[in-house]
C-alpha cells in the first residue's frame, strides 16, 4: 500500500518520478507527492496534491518547480488522515529543511505526537508521517556527527523509537547528493543505473530504467548517491546484500496495447499456467517436482492436515486447493481466512503443514498469520509471486508463481497461478498416498490441455461483454456454485462487486433456499455454475427454482450442453477438464464478465475506489 520512487542521478528527476508514481499508483491512489532538491539554488521544494497522479503532474507542470536531479515521491492510500493535499507526501520537519515519505503505519505516533507537541512541535497534518519527519528533524538538529553520518544517524535515532512499520526515502536541504532510506515491513528496492540511483516500493516501476536491484531487508538503511549506494544496518554495522536482476522482459509492467491491466493480464492466463507448470511436472513418476517446499519425502509423507492462509483472492484459491487435497489426495485439508486464523486458538495436530498464498507476498493479516503458525511450531510454506517478499522471505519454502507482475487491483492470473499450484500439490502429495499412476498421469494430460482451452474461452469475449452490457444496470447479482464451483461463485462475485461496485455475493447452490432465494426477482441476475459434473442435476433444478421466481439466469456450462439453453436466459460455455482443474477455466468467462460489466459502467478498472494493490495494513 502506497508507493515510493525516489531518483538520483544525472536526469531531470521531474519526469523520472512522475514516470515511476504512475506505475506505482495501483498501490494507492488517493492523492500524491514530490520533493525535489536543487543543488545549485539550495532549494527544496514539496508539490503535493488530493487525488491522482495525473493531477499532480498538471500541478508540477504548471508550477516554478526548477529542474533538479534529486528527489522523492510518493502515492498514498490514506490510513491516518483523509486524502486530502496537506495530508498528502512528502512531509516536512518543523525547519521546512527536511522531507521524508513514507509506507507503513507509526502504531506509537499519538503518544509521540504529544511528546513533541509538550516540546513545541506544530502540526500541519493528521499524519503519523509527520511526526517521522519532526522526530527526525529533532534528531538531526541535535547531532553533533558530520557529513552523511548527520543524517543517516538522525534517521536510525528516530527509528528507535517507533513501533510499527516503515519503508521511507529522506532528503535534507543541507545534504544535496544524498537520499537516505531505511525499511521495516514495507518493501523498499534499490535499483543500480550507470551513475544513477532509484529507490521503490516495487521492482516493476523499475524496469525502463535497470534491472540490477538490491531487495533491502527489514532494518536495512541505504545512502544513495548518484553513482553509488551504501547500506547499514539500522541495529549494527554493515548490512549484507546481494545484487539481482529482474527477471522480468523491460515491457512486462506495461499494458502492451491492451485498454487496461486487468484485461491484459486475464489475456496472460495461457502463459501463467505454462510458468506456474514449467519443470513441475515429473510424467515418469506420475508425480510432480516441488523441490522449493524444502521437505523430504518422508517429511511429507507424515503430513496429517494442510491449513491454508490468505485473504481475498488467495483465500478462495486456497479454498480450491484444500478441497482438492481432500478429494484427491487424501490429506485434510482446510483454508482459512489468515485475518482471523492469527487471533484464533485452534488445536491442530502437530503434523500441521500451513501454506500462505499471497500474489504480493507482503499482505500484513497473511504475513502475521503465517508468523503465528511457525511461532506455534508448524512448518509454514509460501506460495507467492512476488519473489522478495516478505512472506517468500520468512517461510520455511514454498512454491513462486511465476506470473509475471500483476498490476490490475483485480487479481486475476495470480488465481489461476495459484490453483494451478495446489493441483501440483495434490498431485505430489497424493502420489504419496492412494493416488494411482493412472490418475496421476491424467491430471499431467489435463495441464497439457488447459493454455489452449483458456485461449479458446478468450476468443469468446464479445458474446461475454454484451452478456455484460446487458446486466450492466443490475444493482445487485448473485452467484452460485457446488463443490469446486463455490469458491469460483465466491471468487467471481468478488470480482464483480471490486471493480463494478454493483452488490455482488457468492453462495453454495444448495445454500438458495436457505435465505438466500427471498432475493431473486426479475431485477436480480443469478449467475450459475453448472458444469457437466456428478451434481448437474442438481445446478439444473437449482436454474429451475430461480426461473420459478421470475430470476435471470446465466449459466456457465460445459461446451457442448446444448440443453442448458431450455433453461437459462443465457449460457456462457466453458470446455472441460477435470473436475479438481475445472476452476481455472470457470473463473476465466467471469472475469471477464465482471471486466466488461465495469467497461459498460465507465468505472476505473485498474483502480477501484478505496482499494490498493497489496494491502499491508491489518
Ligand atoms: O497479495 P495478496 O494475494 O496477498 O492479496 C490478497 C487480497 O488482498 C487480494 O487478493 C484482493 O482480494 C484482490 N484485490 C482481489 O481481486
């Protein structure tokens, strides 16, 4: 949540962070900021303003802002204070000589705000990240240490005293040539040009400019100068690091000719489960290669319940996933949602193995989740996209995704990822078991298939966007599903009411005549997944009583169920595959439904309201 881009170098850092701000905004977007500090003039100069990046760039255009080759910036998701221009970053301290922004959240900021007002502080905003910059500022004032020392030492003496996280990027108008940062709990990537320094939030907005970055580590600080980087520890000396290159093609981060994010990726879809499969498959044994989880077999073998931890998406993928370790391979398995598992006391067996599924890999209620089982003795695995993370970081192994960078708010390729995983999983796990070769060596064939009939479903888009046109008015939608399918009605109606901010909910079918039926109407469309599984006749009596009540229907169905239309007002077809893969290419029709849905509405796809990209708040 929020995003950082701090430059130092030869260029015009105008540009160069109003470039990064806008690759950065899916974080946050509420309003945004820069400071830039001109060496020849000794000014420091802050622009900030409510709203997108797109307004402060019209505000720095606009503005005498001179051109510098040093600054800092930032995009905020609001936690302490609306988003308003004077809450926005940067910040300055008391002397106006200092600016700092910020990610994370200051827990002792009230207390230390009294502190500092007691001493004859001033407030101009309601952010914890001021009374940073004044604690700083205070820090600084009293050092009696020169040169960058002055300031790094200001920085790590403030620190001490917060509770709470932080990825931050500080400048001083006596220290032209330096930018100091520091990190704990939110990312912060420093990225290596010739004779120029980035600092981010996200290796991606990193990309047209160099794909060397050092991942900074928690109670990591870094001086950056033009041609060079320095980093400490903010408890000892010296920090180790390791210098990486992104793995990423420079245009992986960009929308490449697609109208929006969220559509692009769900075009990636065939390609995500060609990475998230790659060399995982072992067609000899039948089995699958996830050497990443770090467990001998015989370790694995003992496992006597897997629990899965995320949140939003990555819940309803884990939710897939423990279904299909119980049907498949025989393990019990459940998912849970990481927010609540963390204040929980649940007894578990010992043997308990935890997965957290995270795309970003820093979700704070995933991240604190994950802790709290491995506090209690249990082995925790990550299953992440995001390779630097904090959750890929501080678990014992896993399994990457893979997926390449997802932008879109929605998350979309990061679920087919992540289910296509906990089918590699099962395939492992059950192999162990009861598991035969034969079924084994189906569900390898079933991966073969699924790129194509993803691809197959794509090209169905235009009968899906006027099925979308056509419900676009609905204010409110429901969606059900069985077995494999819930989570999907789960997952899909997520997507609907995130990005078209129509009232959406998902159900297991048989849950209808439970309460839920008291909602159908001719103004209620009910959308159903109805594959041609054991339970079809069950979704079709489930399409019967919701006709019966005037309801419309789209029914998601398996290609060739030519029958279906005697019963729905619309059908949306899907091939087939296996029932425990099935979800993949369920999911696929109702992204897009709920992508064309929001189009038809002229909402901000790529951003919805009141939402970030990784939520690293609880
Ligand atoms: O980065 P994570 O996978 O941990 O994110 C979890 C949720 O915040 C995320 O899936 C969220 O629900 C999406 N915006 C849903 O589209």
């Amino acid at each position: 949540m929020c995003g950082i881009i701090a430059y130092i170098g030869p260029r015009d850092v105008r540009p160069v962070l109003l470039d990064g701000l806008s690759r950065l905004e899916y974080r946050g977007y509420d309003s945004a900021g820069l400071a830039t500090l001109d060496g020849d003039r000794g000014s420091l100069s802050i622009v900030k303003k409510a709203g997108r990046i797109a307004e402060l760039a019209r505000v720095v255009h606009e503005s005498t802002l001179p051109p510098a080759h040093q600054g800092i910036s930032h995009t905020r998701w609001a936690t302490h204070g609306e988003p308003t221009d004077v809450n926005a970053h940067p910040h300055a301290d008391g002397s106006g000589d200092l600016a700092i922004v910020h990610n994370g959240v200051i827990e002792n900021f009230q207390t230390l705000k009294k502190q500092l007002e007691a001493e004859g502080h001033v407030f101009a905003s309601a952010t914890d990240t001021e009374v940073l910059s004044h604690l700083i500022g205070r820090a600084y004032s009293e050092s009696t240490e020169t040169g960058s020392q002055r300031l790094s030492g200001a920085v790590k003496q403030a620190l001490r005293g917060i509770k709470g996280t932080y990825g931050i990027a500080v400048m001083h108008r006596d220290h032209h040539g330096l930018i100091v940062g520091a990190r704990r709990g939110s990312p912060l990537v420093l990225g290596i040009g010739e004779g120029e320094m980035f600092l981010s939030s996200d290796a991606a907005a990193l990309l047209p400019y160099t794909n060397k970055v050092v991942y900074l580590k928690d109670f990591d600080l870094v001086e950056l100068r033009a041609g060079q980087f320095d980093i400490q520890s903010l408890t000892s000396g010296r920090s180790a690091f390791e210098i990486e290159e992104l793995g990423f093609a420079p245009d992986a981060a960009e929308r490449g000719g697609f109208p929006h994010y969220m559509l692009k990726e769900i075009h990636e879809q065939p390609q995500t489960i060609e990475n998230a499969i790659r060399g995982r498959l072992n067609a000899e044994e039948s089995s699958a290669l996830l050497g990443g989880l770090n467990l001998s077999p015989a370790a694995l073998r003992d496992v006597e319940r897997v629990v899965v931890l995320g949140c939003g998406t990555a819940l309803h993928a884990g939710m897939i996933g423990a279904h299909m370790l119980e049907d498949m391979a025989f393990v019990a398995a459940e998912s849970e949602c990481a927010g609540e598992f963390r204040f929980k006391n649940r007894p578990l067996p010992r043997n308990t193995l935890f997965f957290a599924v995270s795309q970003s890999g820093e979700t704070a209620d995933t991240l604190g989740a994950l802790r709290e089982a491995r506090r209690r003795g249990h082995i925790g695995l990550g299953i992440c996209n995001n390779v630097a993370s904090t959750i890929a970081r501080e678990s014992d192994g896993g399994t990457y995704m893979h997926a390449g960078p997802e932008i879109g708010v929605a998350a979309t390729k990061s679920f087919v990822s992540q289910v296509a995983i906990f089918g590699l999983l099962t395939l492992l796990l059950g192999r162990m078991r009861h598991m035969s070769a034969g079924t084994g060596t189906g569900i390898i064939q079933a991966y073969a298939q699924l790129p194509d009939q993803i691809t197959r479903i794509l090209e169905h888009q235009a009968q899906i966007e006027s099925i979308a046109r056509k419900y676009a008015q609905a204010r409110s939608m429901l969606f059900l599903g069985r077995q494999y399918h819930y989570p999907v009605a789960l997952e899909a109606a997520l997507k609907m009411k995130e990005i078209s901010y129509i009232h959406a909910a998902g159900f297991a079918s048989s849950e209808l005549k439970h309460g839920i039926i008291a909602l159908i109407d001719p103004e209620t469309p009910t959308v159903i997944l109805c594959p041609q599984d054991s339970l079809y006749e069950k979704n079709i009596s489930t399409i019967q009583e919701v006709k019966a009540r005037r309801g419309p229907v789209i029914a998601m169905a398996t290609e060739g169920d030519t029958g279906i239309k005697d019963h729905a007002d619309d059908v949306i077809y899907v091939p087939r595959t296996l029932d425990m893969l099935q979800p993949i290419l369920s999911i696929i029709p109702l992204q897009l439904l709920s992508y064309y849905t929001a189009v038809a509405l002229g909402r901000d796809v790529d951003k919805p309201r009141n939402l970030a990209k990784s939520v690293t708040v609880e």
